[in-house]
C-alpha cells in the first residue's frame, strides 16, 4: 500500500512524495490520517522563516484512524483499549522521560524532544501530517479520541488547545481569576472557553469584528476592541474599569512583540504572564525590564506541552463539545493534493483555520 505525503523545498513550494506505507513498529502504530490542519507554524514554513535552505516537512495537528498496530500496542497512553479503526490524536513529538526537565515533570521543556524530520525520503517516511499516513513512533503518545469530538476539532485539540491549556495551568488560572487573552484567534479562543469553564473572568483584546464576536462566544465575558482603544494607555484603563483593578494574569497569543510589552503594562502587581504567541527569534521589542521587578510579574514562557494533557483536551472537549462553538472553528477544507491553495491564502490571511482532509481527493 503507497502513501502520500507533502514536503516544501522551499517558500512557497511544494512537492508531493510517495512511498510504501511501513508496517508499524514494535510499540507504536500506523493511522491513516483523516484531519491535519493548517497552523501559524505552517504559514511560517510556507513563506520560509523555518527549515533553511534544507526545506521542512509541513503539518503537526491531526486525527486519525487508527490503521494497523505495531507489536505490544494494546491501548492508547491512557490505557483505553485500541483496536483498528478506532478514531486517534497523538501527540506530534515524543519527550526522552529522562532528561533532566522531564525527570522533574516539565516535559514540555524536554531536551531531548523528537518532532517530524528532515526530509520524507528518511524511512519511516510518514512522520508528519500533510501526508495520507501517519507513524506514530513507540515512545509517542497517543489518544483514543472520544466519539461525541468530531475529527475536525480533535486535530485542533493536539497543538493550540493544548498548550494553552499547559499555559493556563502553569500561570494556576482558577475561580475568580481575571484573564485577559490579548488575540482571539484559535489560541486565544481555546484558552477563554477553558479559563470559563474554570470560574475566571476572561477579558479579550483584539481589533477584528470577527474574531471580537468569537471572543464572546467562546467565554470572553468583555471584549475591548483594538481600534476604539488605540493607545496602550486607554486599553490599561479600560481592563481597570473592567475588572475593578488589576488582572491577575494576561495571555499574549496575538504573536507580535509589540503584545508582549503590552502584556508586561496591563497585568496587574503580583500579576502572572503567559507568552506562547511570539515564535519568530528575529523580531523583538523594547521594553523595561523594571517593570517586571517593581510590579513582582511571574513570566511564563510556553511551548508544546507534557504529552499527558493531550488527553486533558479531548476530556475537556467531550464535556465542551455544546457548550461552545468549536464546530465553526475550522473555515475550509481542502484535499490534500490542493494544500497549496490552502498555505497560500492561509498566508494571505483570507482564511482563519484551514484544514486538509487527506482521505478525500
Ligand atoms: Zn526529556
Ligand atoms: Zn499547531
């Protein structure tokens, strides 16, 4: 049996490669791949920013079919048993659970982490998932995906959703906490239907009608729009009146430096902040360090997450699933062989949550 699986040489190219699905290895399994999407980190491949001149290998968040099991596979990471056909999420690298960040359970921080490779001619080939086939490696976790999580939100559920999930529980966001989430795109929208849910008062920022009308949707209980409070200054004041003082903790995933130092003026004295949006190394900010002292903030820094909470957000999507709109999450859907389509006007920003199904075309 061949599969298919995409590469980009370089920006704004793509190739498709096809190779003989392996068998599964001793531990791990083979999915068919039914839902990938397309996120922030693929735009930046798409235009370039990552991979250098070796190219990358596009796509990390999907569902799947469970497709055949390597040798001892028996149940998923949770010990649900699993047999063919069974619908799966897993974790898009895997962690060493010996380095010195995963002995003290920060496996987010692992030193040792394994994601995708380097080029798809590499056997196993399947190793990232704008692909028709997906390997799930031995040490990679993997969840059973509960029946009432359509396909099209559980892919969501293994990058964004989760790690503002390991976000919000770094920063200990609980009942009658005050969050504002500066950015009401899928980070900023997952992480205020959680912050809900938990008893906290979500505050959003953002400067699009759209996404301002998500915000609400998804549990923000005040927008402030961008283009009404132009000034730093302004939106400061409008968060103090909102909240009747400082907020507690501000989660910055609009991905601009300038929302950092934002965040650093908004958060109150004692005040906790999440960064996860800023990813590009090249692009920074002035900002004063004293402000970090003299108002006492905690910074925390957020990328991926300990594989276990995957399994927190498919738990938290099946007791969500009605509760918010997840279902309009996703903007439109391509078949694999039109991904292109779907980078290039992702990138244009036409589209908000693209994603690709590649059982279909
Ligand atoms: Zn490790
Ligand atoms: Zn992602």
């Amino acid at each position: 049996m061949k599969g298919k699986i995409a590469f980009l040489p370089s920006a704004h190219k793509i190739e498709f490669h096809e190779y003989e699905v392996p068998p599964p290895p001793a531990g791990g399994i083979i999915a068919e791949v039914t839902q990938t999407n397309v996120c922030g980190s693929e735009v930046h491949m798409w235009r370039g920013e990552f991979g250098g001149r070796h190219g990358t290998m596009p796509g990390h968040e999907m569902s799947g079919r469970l497709l055949a099991l390597g040798d001892g596979v028996k149940q998923d990471w949770a010990g649900a048993p699993v047999k063919v056909g069974d619908r799966i999420a897993p974790v898009y690298y895997s962690v060493c659970n010996r380095c010195v960040n995963c002995v003290r359970g920060n496996q987010a921080a692992c030193l040792n982490k394994v994601i995708s490779g380097r080029h798809p001619d590499d056997p196993p080939h399947f190793v990232s998932t704008f692909a028709t086939h997906y390997v799930v490696r031995p040490n990679q976790h993997f969840y059973r995906v509960p029946d009432n999580v359509p396909d099209i939100i559980a892919a969501s559920a293994n990058c964004a959703m989760t790690q503002v999930y390991w976000g919000l529980d770094r920063a200990r966001v609980t009942y009658g906490d005050s969050l504002v989430v500066l950015g009401a795109g899928g980070l900023g929208l997952h992480a205020m239907a959680i912050a809900k849910a938990r008893g906290a008062r979500v505050i959003a920022i953002d400067g699009v009608d759209q996404r301002l009308e998500e915000a609400r949707k998804f549990g923000a209980d005040e927008t402030i729009d961008m283009r009404k409070h132009p000034e730093i200054d302004d939106r400061v004041k409008r968060v103090r009146d909102l909240c009747n003082g400082f907020p507690d903790v501000v989660l910055e995933v609009a991905g601009v430096p300038q929302a950092f130092a934002d965040a650093l003026r908004i958060v109150g004295a004692g005040g906790r902040v999440i960064e996860i949006g800023n990813i590009s190394p090249a692009l920074t900010v002035p900002v004063a360090p004293s402000t970090i002292t003299f108002k006492s903030i905690e910074m925390i820094g957020v990328v991926m997450y300990p594989p276990h909470y995957l399994k927190k957000s498919l738990d938290f999507l099946a007791a969500h699933i009605d509760r918010f709109p997840y279902r309009e999450m996703c903007d439109a859907t391509f078949p694999l062989t039109r991904a292109a389509e779907a980078l290039e006007r992702s990138d244009r920003r036409e589209l908000t949550r693209a994603a690709l199904l590649p059982q279909e075309g």
